[in-house]
C-alpha cells in the first residue's frame, strides 16, 4: 500500500468514526424530544431545528462515504 492509499484508507475510516459519532448524537436528540414532547409551556422547536441541522450534516457525511466506496 503506499503512502498516498494508506492516507486516504485513514480519511475515510475517520470519516466513518465521524458518520457514526454523528448517526449517535442524532438519536439521542430524537430520543431526548420524543421524550419530553412541546406543551403550553414547554417548547421544542429549538431542539428541532438543531436535530435537523445535524441530520443535514449527517446526510453530507453519508454522501461523502458513499461516494468513496
């Protein structure tokens, strides 16, 4: 293997440490939501909206690893 094959062997486990950590946080977070539903004094929107930035960054990363394999 050279250096340059090793290299990107590296990035792309990496990548794939970084796509489970990211797969992880978002199911805590989906977890944590449905867990305490909004109520009349009780808002989640924020904690939506932060869930569907990580998702977004989630699916970036899932792109990434399937355009390597």
């Amino acid at each position: 293997m050279t250096s340059v094959e090793a290299f990107l062997d590296r990035m792309i486990n990496r990548e794939r440490e970084a796509f489970l950590e990211d797969a992880r946080r978002v199911a805590e977070m989906a977890a944590r939501i449905a867990d305490t539903p909004p109520t009349a004094t009780l808002t989640v929107s924020g904690e939506v909206i932060r869930l569907s930035q990580h998702v977004a960054e989630l699916l970036c990363r899932t792109a990434k690893l399937e355009a390597t394999t």
